[in-house]
C-alpha cells in the first residue's frame, strides 16, 4: 500500500513538471525570439529554476497538507499567511530575475504591467501547485480511510473467528467429557480427530483463504467425529459434485452449519444430507437435517445457534451481500440451509469489502 501510494506521488509531481515547462520547452525548441531572449539569461534561469522546485514541494507536501489535515483555526490562518507571503516573495523575485535577464540596471525601468504581470503569474503558478496537491493529499487520505476500514473490519473478522471456534470445541469437548465419565472405548479416536481438526484451525482458519479441497477435508473429519461422538446412530449422505478443488475459499465456512445439522437433530431416525457442487463462479453448499416437532415453526427463515449468526457475520465482511446467498429454512419435520458462494477468481472475492 505505501509503495503504491509513493509510485502515485513520483507520477502527480512528473505530469506537474511535464505541464508546467511544456510551453517553455516548446518555446526554446521553436520560438527564435525566445532562443535569442534566453542566450542572454546566464545563471538566472537555473536560479529561477531553482526557486520554482523549492516553491512546489514547500507548498505541495508541507504547507497545503498542514492547511487540510489541521483542525486548530490559527494553524489554518497562519498556513495562509505563509502561502501568501511566498507568493508575494516570489512575485518580486521573478521581476528582479526578469530585469536582470533582460539587462535592466533600475528598478525605475519596471513597468506597472510587468508588475501585474509578475504577481498574476506567480498566483496562477502556486494556484496550479495547490490543486495538484488538493488532488494527491485527496487521494492519500483516501487510501488512509481505506487503510482504516481494512484493519477495523479485520479486527471484527478475527474476533468473530475466536468466538466461532471456541463455540465448536466447547461442545466437542462437552460430550467427550461424557464419554470419558463412561469410560467409553471410542474416546481415545475422538481425541485423535479432535487434534486433527486443532491442528487445521491453527494452521489455516486464521489464513484469509484455504484450498477448498482443504476445506472439505476438514470437513469429512468432523464428520468422521461426529459420528464417533453419537455412536454412528446418524444416517449421513454426504455428496460432493464435479468441483474445482483448487479455488479460495473462507476457512471455516461449512463446519457451523454441519455442527448445527448434529446439534438439532430428532432422536428417532435422524438423517443428515449434504451436499456441495459448483455451477460456473458459484460454489453451493446444501445441508439438511431431520428435525423434531418441538422446535417452533416460528424460527423459520431465522438462524439457529450462535455459530451460524457468526458465520453470516463473517460472509458479510469478506464476501459482501452482493456475493453470497444464505437461506435457513425450518419446515415441520426437517431443517434446511443453502449456502451459495460467488468464487470469481482464486484472490478476487477474498478481499476484505468495503460496504
């Protein structure tokens, strides 16, 4: 970002340059008079010169920035006052270098007309300076402000990210305690799959994006643990289409809604479907589970859990609304959610979006 912007300022201070001594290039290149005007200007014009760039980056990356970015009223006066005093300054010495290049020996010489001439020329040549430099300081503190949001909206990311993890091994943990109080035989392989899954959400849930052939991995394990942890008692139909397994996606996403599937199941033949395919940019995540009566039909269209209300969260900051399509729907005997996700390209969604 910092190289960016100073690749930004060399470009603003050489289209300046390029305009400003155009004219003057133009006329020593082709103009006669102008050629034979100069043969006798000596080391007046390098003088001259010499002024002009101080002049530029004095008001260009000091004065006019100071006069933007102040708050204090005095501060903004005097920044003026000191804009105007240059230009009063520079005006008396352009007409000096003028006279001195054009063999006047007495101030007497100079005409009313050069006078105006002189301070109407240098008030167009410091107003030019300060709107180039209104247009770069606008442009700096627009990648600021940007530079800003990006750190705020990634601190909300990672606080949503320690909020949805701890939420998922809280209830892993929880039934693994059960089973060790029973003194289980499986309880031994759930820790192994535990630390499996450990180890992906340290290694890559806290990466802006992961491999999506690692994210259903990760997500065949916890599969693989769930089963384990309800003693295979779920009939789970698990369908992963013709997918490219090599695009970018969210760490993370998928697992939630797989929990929740477990979580808020029905005691007599429970079922969990899912399926993930692709259609062109768009990756579609399905799952479906069965469902007991008691849960009110009231809660439809709503999310369930804590962990689901984060996940949408998170779509949100990193996809936007315009990128993914979340529907939760609660029927009387089953629950379903349909997740799809617009992949454009492996690095373009996965940027943190500004709203």
């Amino acid at each position: 970002m910092k190289g960016k912007l100073v690749l930004r300022q060399i470009l603003i201070d050489l289209i300046f340059w390029v305009v400003f001594f155009l004219p003057s290039l133009v006329n020593v290149l082709f103009v006669k008079e102008y050629q034979k005007k100069l043969e006798g200007y000596d080391i007046y014009p390098l003088l001259w010169m010499a002024i002009i760039f101080l002049i530029y980056y004095t008001i260009s990356y000091k004065l006019v920035p100071k006069l933007i970015r102040t708050r204090k009223k005095s501060q903004r006066y005097t920044t003026i006052l000191v804009i105007g005093l240059i230009w009063i300054v520079t005006s008396f010495l352009s007409m000096l270098i003028e006279a001195k290049s054009s063999k006047i020996h007495s101030i007497e010489q100079i005409s009313a007309a050069d006078v105006i001439n002189s301070f109407i020329g240098t008030l167009w040549f410091i107003f030019f300076i300060g709107t180039v430099s209104l247009i770069r300081v606008s442009y700096e503190n627009q990648i600021r402000i940007k530079d800003i949001e990006n750190q705020v909206i990634k601190a909300q990311l990672e606080t949503l990210r320690y909020k949805i993890s701890p939420h998922f091994l809280f209830n892993t943990l929880n039934n693994l305690y059960y089973l060790v109080l029973q003194k289980s035989d499986i309880a031994a392989e759930i820790v192994l799959k535990i630390s499996e899954l450990m180890r992906y959400m340290l290694q890559d849930e806290y990466k802006s994006k992961v491999m999506l052939r690692d994210e259903i991995d990760i997500l065949k394990k916890y599969i693989e643990l769930e089963q384990l942890r309800f003693f295979n008692k779920f009939n789970v139909e698990l369908v992963i289409g013709n997918i490219t397994e090599t695009r970018l996606i969210a760490p993370m996403i998928f697992i939630p809604f797989v929990e929740n599937s477990f979580k808020h199941n029905c005691a007599i033949g429970p079922y969990v479907k899912i399926i993930l395919t692709e259609s062109g940019e768009w990756i579609k995540f399905y799952v479906e589970n069965s469902k007991s009566d008691r849960i009110p039909q009231s809660s439809r269209h709503k999310p369930n859990g804590f962990g689901l209300e984060n996940v949408k969260k998170r779509m949100e900051l990193i996809y936007g609304t315009d990128n993914f399509k979340l529907s939760i729907e609660n029927f009387q005997h089953k629950f379903c959610v349909t997740l799809d996700i617009r992949l454009k390209t492996n690095d373009e969604n996965l940027q943190v979006h500004y709203r």
